[in-house]
C-alpha cells in the first residue's frame, strides 16, 4: 500500500524538530560547561594570584604593627622607670596593646594565628645574671669588698607561624627589642646599657628590667593588652675599681646569635680592646635544652663606676 504524501510530509516535520531540539539541549550543554570553565578560571585566578598577594600583605603588615606595639611596651616601660627616678613616683600603671595575628581574606583565607606568651624571671627561656664587686666603708674609715650576684630576666614574646610571609619572632628581653627569623636574629631597639672609656677605665651604665607575676601565653588573631605596672626600682651607684674591677652580664637566651652581634658591636663603637677591656663568650648550647636556649657572657674589666638600675616590672595579659 502506498503511503501517502501527508503523513511522508509530517514523518519528515518531526524528524527535523527532534533534530532542532536535540542541537538546541547541546547548545544549552555546551554553554552552561563553558559558563562553568569561565568561572572555574577566575576562581582559580582569586585563590592561586589575588588571595595569597592579599595574605601576604596582611602578613606583612601585621608584623610591622606588631613591631610598633613592642616598641610601644618598650618605651612605656622606660617612661615609668624614668619618672620614678626622677620624681619618685611608681603609682601611675600603663596599657600595651598586642596584635597576636594577621586578619584573613573572607571566604577565601582563614586569620593566621599568632602565640603571645610570657614569661617572667625564673620561668621559661630567658634570663640574666649580674656580677660585680664594690668598695664599701665601715667605722674608722676602713674599707671591704662586697660581692654582687644577682638573677633576674624574663620576656614578652610573640611567634607569627606566618603562611605567606615569612615565620617570625619578636621578643622584648631585658629592655631589648629582639627580631628572629630562620636565617638570623637582630636586636631592633637596644637595652639601656651604656659604656664609656676614660682612659684606661670603663664607666658603666645599666638598667636591669626583671619582669615578675604569673606566666600567660594565648594563641589567636585578636588584639590584647598587658597592664604594666612598675612595682619597685633600685638605684644605686658603686665603685667598682678596687677589687678586680669587673662587672659581668651573663645571658641565658633563644636569642644568643643577637645579643652577641650586639654586644660586640657596642663595644668596638665604644673604643674597647677584645681581652683588654672585655671578654664576650660566643653563645654556647645549654646542655639538655631541646628549644634553642643558649648562654653567653660579657665580662666588662677595669671598670670604675657602675650606675646600676634594678627595675621590677609587673605585667599581666588582659584576655577580655
């Protein structure tokens, strides 16, 4: 039987509109997975370029807001020893704040979280002893010889397990501003340790800042405080030239490479001569100590006068 002419014409018709639906649902396919390519590219372009360009800034610049906020505990420290020296007053307290991280990229990157921790004398990985003798008169005019030996020391550090900068560790250590990387130590801000050559004679200067209270550390990205407060200070003058005439600044520190850079230095821009007028150890291991601690010491010959501070500093973290 013949099929008619009709029913050829709409076989035909609904074949070519399969065919147009079937190109057009492809098309569809197509755009949409090249939609999604595009997106993908950009994304990937956001997380490999622009998002650790972002937290690199970041990083770098909470660094160098922390290293002004270490500055800033330094010099308050200093402004209250100075004004109780020079009207006897210690009553007034102070507040440094302490960034402990870097701020994140949202969505994208997480904050970098930071270690704050302190550690006053007699605990953790710093510490410092001084040695020296002095001249003293009894009755009748005669004269003795008193030995010196005291312990004090302790610190503020802050650990930057940076991400994209490099990891980072600021410390403040006896009156000092201490930088630490993994290729190198550097002191930013210098003690208050002053040393003169008159002749043949050394006039010495020192102010020993001991940090004393509990131990705190705390680990995030937010910004916290320390109250200072100056809780005492002893000021003294000594003649140190008629018994030996040493004094001697012993340093048990993670930062042995920088005291030792800047103890070498102060004393060759001061005009000492190396076993003359000083003996700088170089930082030796402690033995048994599994975090870096080492020891060096400065021994200082010939001296006269010692103008000696011993400062008592008492801070405590404030977490809310």
């Amino acid at each position: 039987m013949a099929v008619p002419v009709r029913s050829r014409a709409l076989k035909r018709s609904s074949r070519a509109a399969l065919l147009r639906r079937d190109r057009q649902g492809v098309a569809s396919t197509i755009g949409t997975i090249m939609a999604l390519l595009v997106f993908l590219a950009f994304m990937a372009l956001i997380v490999n370029s622009y998002v650790p360009a972002w937290m690199l800034d970041n990083e770098r610049s909470h660094m160098n807001v922390s290293i002004d906020q270490f500055g800033q505990l330094k010099g308050k420290v200093d402004s209250m020893i100075s004004q109780q020296l020079v009207t006897g007053d210690s009553s007034i307290k102070m507040y440094a704040p302490m960034t402990m991280g870097a701020s994140g990229v949202p969505i994208f990157a997480s904050p970098t979280a930071g270690l704050l921790t302190y550690n006053p004398q007699g605990m953790g990985s710093s510490s410092l002893n001084v040695r020296f003798n002095y001249t003293g008169s009894g009755p009748g005019g005669q004269t003795f010889v008193v030995p010196v030996d005291v312990d004090g020391g302790g610190k503020v550090e802050l650990y930057a397990p940076n991400r994209y900068y490099v990891q980072q560790w600021l410390a403040y250590e006896n009156g000092a501003i201490i930088l630490g990387q993994e290729d190198g130590q550097s002191i930013r801000a210098y003690p208050n340790l002053d040393i003169s050559k008159d002749n043949h004679t050394l006039n010495v200067a020192f102010t020993q800042v001991d940090l004393i209270g509990n131990a705190q550390s705390l680990t995030g990205s937010d910004t916290v405080g320390f109250s200072l407060d100056l809780i005492y200070i002893d000021s003294q003058k000594y003649s140190i030239g008629a018994e030996n005439g040493t004094f001697c600044l012993r340093f048990n520190t993670t930062y042995g490479n920088a005291w030792y850079g800047y103890l070498s230095q102060l004393c060759r821009t001061n005009g000492l001569v190396n076993d003359t007028d000083y003996v700088l150890t170089s930082p030796l291991p402690v033995a048994g100590s599994t975090n870096g601690l080492t020891t060096l010491t400065l021994t200082l010959k010939n001296c006269n006068e010692l103008y000696y501070n011993r400062a008592y500093v008492s801070m405590t973290m404030l977490t809310s």
